[in-house]
C-alpha cells in the first residue's frame, strides 16, 4: 500500500515556513539596508549575513531541535531519516532546504512532480537528504 504524499499539507506548511523568513528578512533589510538608486533598499557584503543566518537558525536549526518546522508543527508533518524514521541531523535539515528554490521553482512545481512520482513521496532536498515527510504531531485535546 503507498503511503500517503501529504502535497497540500506540505505545500502549506512552505508557504508558513517562507513566509516567516521574508517578513524577517524584509524587515531586517527595511532596517539595515541602504537606498538603492531606484529607491529600493538592499543588502550587500557582510550584512547578508544576518539574514543567511536568519534562514539558517529559523529552517534548520529548528527543525533539527524541535523536530519540525513552524509550518511542518502547524499541518502535524515530520521530516524522519529515510532508513531510521527518526529525528533527523542537522545536516540532512541544511540539505533537504539548501535546494528549496529548486523545489519552489514555478510555484512548487518542481517538487510536486518529485513527491508524485517517487517512491518514498521524496522532494528534492528529501532526496538529497535521504529523509521522508510523515505524519508527526498529534492533535492537542483539551478536557
């Protein structure tokens, strides 16, 4: 029996994720840039560190620490190691996001196809990382 892909639950969980990224991100730049000749701001050199790190701390670090991500928490998904079904490192947290612009490209489309038509319902990075999307949170009761 194949397991489940859970794509819309993972296509929301990207949107929370990334959506919490470029509100830091636009922010930090909002506040940190400098006034372009278009009148845009931006970053550049050393200070696109802080947002790189940003990204870092807030996709990957938590998601090795905490087991998931703010937006994986939300939809109950968990990314396991694909041989282990346990927690997954830091380094395979860094490699399942590092190609997330390949994965998002158009829209998600990109990884959509790869969850589809994979045998371990795998994007990109999951296949770079050797890890799998579960169901991985249960519903809180309250008495």
């Amino acid at each position: 029996m194949k397991e489940e892909k859970f794509i819309f639950r993972r296509i929301v969980a990207g949107l929370i994720d990334y959506s919490i990224v470029f509100v830091f991100i636009f922010i930090y730049v909002s506040i940190f840039g400098k006034i372009n000749d278009d009148g845009t701001k931006s970053v550049d050199g050393i200070k696109t560190l802080p947002a790189l790190l940003l990204w870092f701390i807030y996709i990957c670090v938590i998601e090795m620490t905490f087991g998931s991500t703010f937006g994986n928490f939300v939809v109950r998904l968990k990314p396991v190691d694909l041989e282990t079904r346990k927690e997954i490192t830091l380094k395979q947290s860094f490699l399942r996001h590092i190609v997330d612009p390949i994965d998002m490209f158009f829209f998600g489309i990109v990884g959509i196809i790869l969850i589809k038509n994979s045998e371990n319902n795998q994007r990109l990075g999951d296949i770079l990382a050797k890890t799998s999307v579960i169901i991985g949170f249960k519903r809180f009761k309250l008495n």
